[in-house]
C-alpha cells in the first residue's frame, strides 16, 4: 500500500546522487533534498508547517518558513531561502500560501498520475469528509495475511493506524490523512517509477481500485 522498499531505496539513491553532482536552482535543491528521505519526504515537511502554523492561518511568514525548514534538517543558504521565498511569493505579501508551496515543491507528475491517486483516495474517504482514517480503510486494506494480525500481536485497528502514522511527524498524530498529503505521499512514490502503466497498476492493485 506504501511504496516498497526497492522504489524507496531507488528513490532516496536518485536524489541523493543529483544532490551530490550539485544542484543550482534553489528550489529543486530543497525538493530533493526532501526526496532524498524517501517518499514522504515532502508530505513529512508539509507536517513541519502545519506544526508551525499555531495560528492556522495555512500561510507561511519568513520567520516560520526558514524555521520549518530548520527543524527538518534542510541544508540551505540564507541565500537560497531567500530566493525560494521570493520566487513563491508571486504578489509580494510577504508571505507564502501553504498549499502553493507544497504544490510548487512536488515534482511534475502527469495528469493520469494525479487522476489515479485521487480515484484512490476517493474511494478510501468513504464520509466524503475529505480524511482517511482508520475507519475508512476497513474493507479496503486487508491486514488477514499481515504477520502481527496472525500472531495476535497486533488488531486491525491497531495495523490500520501503524499505516496511518506514516503520515504523521514530529508528535503530530492525528490518526488522520488529508487528501494533500496523500498526493504529496504518492508524487514521492511516482519519482522513482517511470512507467506510467506500471504506476497505474500498482495504484489500482494496492487499493483495489
């Protein structure tokens, strides 16, 4: 249902050699940056600002933003944060809308892409409340055959939730997946794999779709 350990392996390795052979735009250089964790990388520093943002305003000041990406480890210049922040923030507000970044920080992935991971998440958000949670992966996710629900280590609901937290960072667990941060999650995932069909059938076999 996530990504396997070859594409993650193959994702992190691709990033992490472009990042060593030098990158110079700034932008590219942080979404790599973030890649280079896996492929929640960017969904895990969309969770950073959504810790940051106490106001709930959904956008980012400079102060909040050069601390987002500190806390998450990001190697940047002043420099560089600075022109990341100046190409995002088209209108000169001095601050950047939340969901634009993240959409300016994704890869570019084909439309098919998109079309298939929200057909993906539309079935699993069964309320229509535009979460996925536990509740709604009950006949969806099949944990009969997963070891810890055989062993009786673990119950469904506690499997579920496991699955759930690999979208949650920095003590922020909230049992909960937004429709933003499964794509952010799944764009991670598409990096690595070329194919288009390929990706295709691994969505629609994971989710049964």
């Amino acid at each position: 249902m996530a990504a396997t350990a070859r594409t993650e392996k193959e994702l992190k390795d691709k990033c992490t050699k472009q990042l060593r052979n030098g990158v110079e735009d700034p932008l590219e250089k942080l979404r790599l940056q973030c890649l280079s964790r896996g492929a929640s990388g960017i969904k895990g520093l969309g969770r950073m600002f959504q810790i940051i943002d106490d106001d709930g305003s959904r956008k980012l000041q400079r102060a909040e933003f050069d601390k987002g990406l500190h806390d998450y480890g990001i190697d940047l210049s002043d420099d560089e944060k600075t022109a990341i922040f100046a190409q995002l923030d088209k209108d000169g507000s001095g601050s950047l809308d939340y969901e634009e970044f993240l959409k300016a920080l994704r890869p570019p992935m084909p439309q098919c892409r998109k079309d298939i991971i929200m057909l993906a998440f539309n079935k699993l958000d069964k309320s229509g409340d535009g979460f996925v949670t536990a509740a709604d992966m009950e006949g969806v996710y099949n944990v009969d055959k997963h070891p810890k629900f055989i062993s009786g280590e673990k119950t469904k609901q506690q499997i579920f939730n496991d699955f759930l937290k690999t979208f949650d960072i920095g003590g922020h667990d909230d049992g909960k997946v937004t429709k933003e941060e499964f794509l952010n999650y799944y764009n991670g995932v598409s990096v690595s794999i070329d194919s288009d069909v390929y990706f295709d059938l691994m969505m629609r076999t994971c989710w049964k779709i």
